[in-house]
C-alpha cells in the first residue's frame, strides 16, 4: 500500500500502563475515507489503542505515522491533532450554550465568524439540532448531549474522527437513531473515522474494516463479511454470532463433505481434511431450523437431530431456544413460529442446519483445507 493511500499508520506500537503491558500492536494502517470498527471485550485494549493513535497516550516503543510523516516529536503530534476530532462515551461539553461549545474548535483555529455560524449551523442540522442553538449545554438530554458532542467534532471538518463507544450510555432508540445519522454523515463527508465498540451490531452498521482485538492484540482484522464468516479463531466466531461452537474429530471426507463426530452424534460440514483432525464446527444459532415433524434424513442436505427443549429466552421479536441434542445446540426462532408450533421447555422437537452453514475450524488439521 502507498503512503499516499495510508492517512495513519503504526508499526512496532507498545503501550504499558503501571509498567503492565497492555498494548502490543505489530502492524496498523487506515486508509483514506474508510470507516474501521475496532471491536473486542471490555479490558482488550480498544480504548488503548484509540488514544495512542490519537497521541493522546504515549507508547513505550514504536512509531505512529500521519501520511508517512512520524508523529515522534511533540510539534508533530502537536499539529496532527489540531487536524483530528475525538468523542468519547461521555459528552464531554463545557457550562455555554450549544452554539458555543460547538464553534470551540472552530474560534481556537481562528476561523472568521462568518464561517463560525456557518459551520455551527450546517452540523447541527446535520444531527437535527439547530433548534437547540440557544440552549444550555446543562439543559440537554443524554442523546442530544451526544449529538453535540459529535457535531462539534464533525464542524472542524477533521482529516480522522475518533469515537470511542459514544454511543453505550444510550437507550436503544436513541442510538439507533444517533448511529442511522452518524453513518449518513460520515458517507457524506468522506471522513476517515476509527470507531471503538464492544457490540457487533454497532460494528456491522458503519464499518468498511472490522479489527478484533483481544488481550491487547489485534486477533483478526478484515471486511466485515471476512471476519462474521470466516473467523480465524474461536475468540472471533463467538463475537460473530456464532454461539454453537462443536468440538470433535474427522472421521472421513468425501466429496468436499466431511464427517465429525461429535460427543455420540455425526456430524457434516463443507470442506476437506483428513481423518482424526481435530475440528470445530461453528454455527449460528439463525441457521438452526426447528421443525416438530422429522424435515429428512441426514445426509448431504443437512444435519438432523431429536432434541429437547431446555431453556427459551427473549431476544427482542425473537427466541432464543437452547437444545440438548446429546450435545448442546442453540436456535433462533421467531416468536410467531414458536407459538405457531405450540412449543414449551421439554418438548421434544427436530433440530437441523445444512453442511454450508458450518464454519469449520482446525485445530490439529492433518490434510488440506
């Protein structure tokens, strides 16, 4: 990649706080216009890595680079955040009105005060809150707080925006709604923007790039179709949604078919390896059909099993269904399909999800992939 297609970059990056380590970063690059969502469990270094990038934390070892410029000096890290916006899950918003805390970055650039009101304005609308121009910051709500916070970010027109999970403080309809703008915003100005979250949802929604971190390390980063279907590890099929994880070894391929078995069952999933590998097949719990008549035979079409019912939780419109099918398997089924069925905890129904929607890990892999 060129420098020019490169508007921040780190290599060899090394973070410790209280002389732990808790940042080790080899190799990280943004590209211009593109929207990165670095995801990952509370205490994995998302945060961590969000500040350092900002130069807002120093590291104990590596180089961050702006465009191919280094950001080692306290000058150049000075003028690279002059060119840079942060928000965090906390609005952050001084004792003023909305006008004024939104013009801040823009009076300290010593911008006219002709494009001062133009600026304020654009942005606020651009997060449906011009109305509230005149209002005290202390009279605002939790998410219009927020929205501020990102249209004063967003009214410097900054080179990169950093947002670190600006959204968790939330109820859901107002984050829905804050985030459906956010991503039109972002698309509309072409900002390069760093989003740190913990939920795959908030991920999924705005992202060109997903990073999965974990223990400080970046674990797998990619497209997001990469990363929710082709997990490198069990860490990043679990954020995935890939809830069923099953464990077992390869008793013979065929066809681009192989066959597990797994606790007592046989299992089959697209793909080759060799006998006795060692695998793990990882489903999600939508593609999990569940039907009370037998839907067929086991074979290449889908795996079918007898299971019960043992425990129905409430996923929004939703129910989550968890089985014991002699090995335990979760399902996703709709509300109306459950009752439709006449379904309760104990009941016994049939299970299946077709070979195609396994993802298979190797663990020990003896033959090809």
């Amino acid at each position: 990649m060129s420098v020019s297609e490169t508007v921040l970059s780190a290599e060899g990056l090394k973070v410790e706080l209280g002389g732990a380590p808790v940042l080790d970063i080899p190799s990280f690059y943004m590209k211009e216009k593109e929207v990165l969502a670095i995801v990952g469990p509370n205490g994995s270094g998302k945060t961590t890595l969000l500040l350092a990038l900002a130069c807002l934390l120093k590291p104990v070892a590596g180089r961050i680079s702006h465009r191919g410029e280094p950001l080692g000096s306290h000058d150049a890290a000075f003028w690279f955040r002059r060119k840079i916006s942060m928000v965090f899950q906390e609005p952050l918003l001084f004792d003023t009105t909305v006008f004024n805390n939104v013009a801040s970055g823009l009076k300290i650039r010593g911008l006219s005060k002709t494009c001062v009101n133009e600026r304020v304005m654009k942005y606020l609308r651009c997060f449906q809150c011009d109305h509230l121009v005149r209002r005290s910051a202390r009279k605002l709500s939790g998410g219009e707080s927020q929205r501020i916070s990102l249209a004063r970010a967003f009214a410097i027109e900054p080179e990169i925006i950093f947002l670190d999970e600006p959204f968790s403080s939330l109820d859901p309809p107002t984050r829905h709604g804050l985030i459906h703008d956010l991503n039109k915003i972002v698309k509309e100005t072409g900002t390069t923007t760093v989003m740190v979250t913990h939920l795959e949802s908030e991920a999924l929604s705005m992202s060109s790039r997903i990073m999965v971190m974990n223990a400080g390390r970046i674990i797998q980063a990619g497209s997001p179709s990469e990363v929710m279907n082709n997990p490198s590890n069990e860490f990043v099929a679990k954020f995935a949604g890939m809830e069923n994880i099953l464990n077992g070894r390869v008793l013979h391929c065929s066809d681009g078919l192989m066959v597990a078995a797994i606790s007592d069952k046989k299992l089959c999933a697209a793909g080759r390896a060799q006998p006795d590998d060692e695998v793990a097949f990882c489903i999600r719990p939508e593609n999990v059909g569940i039907s009370i008549p037998n839907p067929g035979e086991s074979g290449r079409d889908k795996n079918v099993f007898i299971g019960r019912i043992t425990q129905v939780y409430s996923v929004g419109p939703f129910l989550k269904l968890i089985l014991d099918c002699g090995f335990p398997l979760i399902a996703l089924m709709p509300r109306d399909a459950f009752a439709g069925l006449k379904l309760a905890e104990d009941d016994e129904v049939y299970a299946w999800f077709s070979p195609a929607s396994v993802h298979v890990l190797h663990r020990n892999m003896r033959g090809p992939t």
